[in-house]
C-alpha cells in the first residue's frame, strides 16, 4: 500500500482481538476521496468493528490508519472528530427526552459571551445544513416522538453541524422505507458532491449498486476482496461475501391455509406522539394457520401502533383482538405469551434485549421460571446455557463461544439472531416478525426467510410486517396494506406487484 493524500481513509493491516477471538486478521482498506465506498460482510464479519477503529471507538492491536495520506493516532473519537470524521450508528446515539435540535448541538453548543446557551443561532445553523442537504427534519420535535428514520436524519445532522468530511455510515438503510431509501441515496450525492467522502457499512446488495462507487468485502475478520461496483453483481457480491451461491428469492411451495387463528377486529388505538389523535381508525384483518399475512406501509401509518397492541404494551381505545378465539386486548405482555404469541420486535434493543445480560440469560427471558431453567426459584444455568449453545449453533450466532458474553457485545445482526432463535423456540401459534431481517446479511435473509416459511408449513400464523416492499411481496402469501392506520388494500400475493402496492401505501386508490 502506497500512502497518498489522493486517499481519505487508509488503513494499513488492521488487528484486532477480543480475548481469543480474532475479530480482524491484517485487514487494509483504500477509500478515495469524494467517493461511496461500501464495506460488505456477513454479520460479525468484523465490518463495524473496523470503522470503530477509525472512529477511534477501539484501539487496533496492530496496524496503521492514515487520513488523507497522515498518519493518525486515533485514540478516542475526539481525534475523529477533529480529524473531520463523522459516524452515524446502526443503533442512534440520541437522547430521547431531548429535542432534535438539542440532539444536533449536544457537545458543540452555540453560547452567548455570557455562557449563556444561544437555540436562536443554533437553529440557523442547523436550518443552513438542512437547506443544503436536503435533511429536513421538525427541529422542535422530541426524540422519543419522531420515526426510527427521522431519528437517522437527525444522527447525519449531527456529523455535518460538527464539519465532517469523512461520514461513516453504519447500516443506514435498515430501518428506512423505499421511498426513505431513495431520498438518503439523493442525500448521500448532493454530499459526494459537496466534496463530502463517505464509508456505508450494509448488507443490502441493491442499495450498494445503486449508491456506491467501490465496495469492499470482509469475510470472518479477513479481507477478500475490494471490486468496482458498476462492474459486478449482485449475485456475485453475494458468493463473496458469504463464500458460497447464495439464493436471492425465497423459494416456497404454495400455502394451505387453515382456519382463522388471530383477529383483529375494528381496532381503534390514540397516538402517543400526537395525543388526541387515532393511530388505528377501526382496522380490521384476520390471519389463519398455515400462512403468512405481509403488512405492507410506509413507516408511521399505525404499524407500531399495532404490534404495541397485539402485544399489550399500548391501550386500546375501542375493538378486540383474539388469539385462538380469546380476547387479550388490555391485558398484559406476559398473557400474550402464555397465548402462545411470539413478537420479533422492531427495536431489538429496547424490546427484545437487555444488554446488560448475557446471551444465556436473553435466551430464557420469557421463560426463566419454567422448568429446568428454574426450581424454587434458583436459575439453573447448566440448563440455560445448554439451551443457548442450541440457538447460538442453529442459529449461527457469531462468535461462537458468546454463551457468556453481555448481549450488547455482539453485532446487531447476531443480536437479531438470538432474538429470533428464542421467539421460534416458544412454539408460538402466531408469530410476529416486524423487520426480521433488519440488519442481516444476504445468508442470514436467506436462513430467516426460510425459518418463517417453514414456521408457515407447520401450520403456524405469521404476521411479517417488514418496510421491506421485495421482502413482502416475495415472502408473504397474503399482503395487507396499511395508509392511515387503516387496512387500505388486501390481497394474494400473485393478485399484486410493487405498483400496486407501493400505490396504496402512498394513499392512492386504484
């Protein structure tokens, strides 16, 4: 490798270990300036781990990192930052009970001579980035009250108010509708042409083409390979990154649907954002055994609010859910499960983990009082941690010894797998996946999309409500549309295509 000034970022034969597992094995990567450079890898493949050792979040065991052709001792984020380098999260680093415009100065707040903080200007300068980049956001809206993908807007905003050149972007794209998509793709442009250089770490192989000029693909903490974007695809990037042919399309046999297991009926449920306001208006749908019902709608028209009262975590003003013929709407979360409903939440971090806990310890979270987990009251971890190697095997949980590891140590996509390894062990008769492969590479979409249908040929219910328009369309045998917290649209899915549907979502009729 040849240091030059013609480069944003080089890093030189990065390694670095975690105890005994290696995470990165003299790994070098070349990112030019005022490109998009992907940076591709299967889950736990050591991809976030080396752009927080650029970010200076981990310190590397060995090698060098160099920025625009200068070698920096990146000890701590603030060399970062003072270095113009700028990190957007896969799991947002906001303050929820602050404002988005407290959220963007947090750190590098605008004050009068006499300390005193100054909003007025701060705005001005936050409305200047916005009007430039195309970001706009409600600046007096609180965190806790705007969508996942305002809340992404927000984490951008954050980098450029701090006068990043160098964005590094973590899964960006995994909690955005299409339409979202897009728009950050525009975004991410009009930056590259303002001079800006930016590193995206995802998973999603049409969103590399569509963006990025050169990608680099790691493979269990080793390089592989770095190609020209625009000549590959996406099937190849697939083979490289996970180092076998891998299926892009569900493959499935029709379904044989049962009789109605899951209702809801008329359903009315107020807003916790917008208070006196309806976020359901009397939606109604049914799911019956032995098929998948595909939720399909731009975020923000009712989903949340719908999965919150399946699962008892919201009130509901008026109508009746039923499970097997019982009503469960108003009770509680831990009625839910004992109807045999499982729910892959959305935020896995603030629904389906606690961080602090082991992976052990998160797989028996539902279940931690039933034998032989448990026995007058006394955990039985020989029991426990014989039930987690299980999920952790099955479900390819990276690293493999994690049995004991906090949770919050593993990447999100391995964290998504243990989730999802611990609904499907309840044997749930209703299954709720709500963005189930959020976060996950192409090989474990593939074994994800596999687990539903084969959930699906047991004769089990599942409701998959994904902002994924190819994933519902591909993977679900009925498809729902939701526009304004009602049921706009339902069909089968061969009754449809993304026209149709993506029409609907949009308030449309046809």
């Amino acid at each position: 490798m040849k240091i030059s000034s013609e480069y944003a970022v080089q890093m030189k034969n990065i390694t670095k270990n975690f105890g005994d597992c290696r995470a990165l094995d003299d790994v070098s990567i070349e990112i030019k300036k005022g490109t998009i450079h992907a940076v591709l890898g299967e889950n736990g493949a050591g991809k976030t781990t080396l752009m927080n050792i650029l970010y200076g979040l981990y310190q590397a065991d060995e090698g060098e990192v160099y920025i625009n052709g200068k070698r920096i001792n990146m000890k701590n984020p603030n060399i970062a930052i003072e270095n113009k380098i700028g990190m957007v999260h896969q799991h947002f680093m906001l303050v929820e009970n602050f404002t988005v415009s407290q959220n963007i100065i947090l750190g590098k707040e605008v004050v009068s001579c006499c300390g005193i903080l100054d909003m007025k200007k701060a705005k001005e300068e936050i409305d200047k980035i916005v009007e430039k980049y195309g970001l706009k956001v409600d600046k007096d809206a609180k965190i806790a009250d705007i969508s996942v993908g305002m809340q992404q807007r927000v984490e951008i905003l954050k980098t450029l108010y701090r006068g990043a050149d160098i964005l590094i972007l973590d899964e960006p794209t995994a909690v955005l509708t299409p339409q979202e998509i897009k728009d950050l793709i525009e975004i991410m442009h009009r930056l590259i042409a303002d001079g800006k250089t930016i590193i995206i770490i995802t998973h999603k192989l049409k969103e590399i083409k569509a963006s990025s000029d050169a990608c680099t693909i790691i493979r269990r903490g080793k390089y592989i390979d770095t190609v020209d974007v625009k000549n590959i695809t996406q099937t190849e990037l697939a083979d490289k990154m996970v180092g076998r042919n891998v299926k892009l399309v569900v493959e499935k046999t029709p379904a044989k649907p049962g009789k109605v297991i899951f209702e809801v009926e008329d359903l009315t449920v107020t807003s916790k954002v917008h208070k006196g306001i309806n976020a359901l208006k009397g939606l109604s749908l049914k799911i019956r055994k032995g098929e998948i019902l595909g939720v399909a709608g731009v975020d923000g028209n009712g989903q949340k609010e719908l999965v919150e009262a399946i699962t008892c975590l919201s009130k509901v003003s008026s109508g009746v859910i039923k499970i097997n013929g019982n009503k469960i709407q108003n009770t509680k979360p831990k009625n839910v499960i004992k109807n045999k409903i499982s729910t892959i939440h959305e935020d896995r971090q603030k629904r389906g983990l606690v961080l602090d806990f082991s992976v052990a310890e998160n797989v028996i979270l539902e279940r931690y009082k039933e034998y032989p987990y448990s026995k007058a009251g006394i955990l039985n971890y020989g029991e426990i941690n014989k039930f987690a190697k299980e999920i952790i095997s099955e479900y390819d949980v990276r690293p493999e010894d994690c049995v004991n590891m906090q949770i919050r140590e593993l990447s999100g996509g391995n964290q998504q797998k243990v989730i999802i390894g611990r609904e499907i062990a309840n044997d749930p008769d209703l299954l709720i996946a709500v963005q189930p492969t959020r976060g996950l590479d192409v090989g474990a979409i593939e074994y994800v999309h596999k687990i539903l249908v084969e959930q699906r040929d047991k004769g089990k219910a599942v409701l998959l409500i994904s902002l994924e328009l190819d994933e519902i369309l591909s993977l679900a045998d009925r498809i729902a549309v939701i526009y304004d917290g009602k049921i706009v649209g339902e069909f089968l899915q061969e009754e449809v295509n993304e026209n149709t549907v993506g029409l609907l979502m949009a308030g449309g009729k046809i």
